[in-house]
C-alpha cells in the first residue's frame, strides 16, 4: 500500500473524532453525571497513559517503585515539579546503584 493511503486514513480517523462529538451534542449538556464524567475523562486517559510507562520506563521494578514512591511523598508535601522530578529520578538512580550491591 501506499504512503498516502495510511495518511488519507490517518486523516479521516482523527477528523472524525473531533468532528463525531460536535455533531452528537448539539445542545448545551444538562446531566450533571455527563459533565462530571466528562470532566474526569482526561485525567483518566493521562493516568492510563503515564502509570505503565512509570514501571517500565527504568527496567527495573524496585527502581521504578522507590522513584514513584519518593515523587508520591513529595507530591503530597506540595513541592514544586521540578523538585519532585528531580528527586525521583535521583531516588531511582541511587536504587538502581545500591541494589545490585545487596
């Protein structure tokens, strides 16, 4: 197949699911469970996006967990991002350092 078929195909996909929902709700959404579920919709894509790629991002499952932890704890203090992604990174690191000498 060609190349240009793939991009025809790649554009009609992802014109129709900008395109599907302008057409399905017409009116102004009343349900307060619509709106909350669609309220919640993107944290939820980004959370099943990003949690997997968290564990397996360092090949190491012990790594992967103390970083997540110490981000965890940080996060919860209310501690800038680049200190929390900072600090979990080096969390994993250090980890990933001292676990092959146990």
């Amino acid at each position: 197949m060609s190349i240009w078929i793939y991009i025809a195909v790649m554009a009609v996909v992802t014109y129709l699911i900008r395109v599907l929902p302008f057409a399905f709700f017409r009116q102004k959404i009343k349900s307060q469970f619509i709106k909350s579920f669609l309220y919640y919709v993107p944290y939820a894509v980004l959370s099943a996006m990003t949690i997997p790629a968290i564990f397996y991002s360092t090949g190491n499952i012990t790594t992967a967990v103390a970083g997540t932890a110490v981000a965890l704890i940080l996060a919860y203090f209310d501690l800038p991002l680049i200190v929390v992604a900072l600090a979990a990174s080096g969390a994993a690191y250090l980890c990933g350092l001292i676990l092959p000498l146990l």
